[in-house]
C-alpha cells in the first residue's frame, strides 16, 4: 500500500473513532459531535485524495447519500449560493421600494 494512501487511512480511522466516542455516549454534546464530523469528513476528503493520486480512482464516497437533503437539493443550494456569491462581488445595489 501507497505510504500516503496509509497514512490517511490511519487518519479516517482515528476521526472514525473519535466520531463514534462523540457520539456513542449517553449526552451528546452538539458542539463536539460537530467539531468530530468535520473531522471525519475532512480525514475522507484527504483519504479520497490520497487514493485518486496514486490509483486515478474515484472518489469511493460518491456514492454515500447524504443523510437529510437529497443530492438535487444540495445541488440546487449549492448553485443558488455560487450566483449569489457572483452578484455580490460588485458593489450592492438598493432598489427603491415602490
């Protein structure tokens, strides 16, 4: 196995298991549940990198449904915020109440 490739695997697997501490107790608190996904999703991210340089594979969680909104609604969010990001590199223009 690919040195990188391992690495982030070891990576996944610790913020896996400090996912499943967070959120396996009794109390769950938001905050650190939070904190422990983002780090799940970026120790995947570089995972997937990691795998795509050395194997010019896929991401293999593209395929993983993303638990609350559907796919199509992400998307369509997604682009909403990128047009409004687009219209307010300019200057905000007010419109005047008719």
């Amino acid at each position: 196995m690919s040195k990188k490739i391992d690495a982030a695997l070891k990576d996944l697997k610790k913020a896996l298991n400090a996912h499943a501490d967070a959120v396996g107790g009794s109390a769950v608190s938001l905050k650190k549940a939070q904190r422990a996904s983002s780090k799940v999703a970026a120790a995947a991210s570089a995972y997937a990198e990691a795998v795509h340089t050395k194997s010019g594979m896929g991401n293999p969680f593209d395929d993983m449904a993303q638990p609350g909104l559907e796919r199509a609604t992400i998307a369509s969010l997604a682009a909403e915020r990128d047009s409004i990001a687009h219209h307010l590199t300019g200057p905000i223009q007010v419109q005047k109440q008719t």
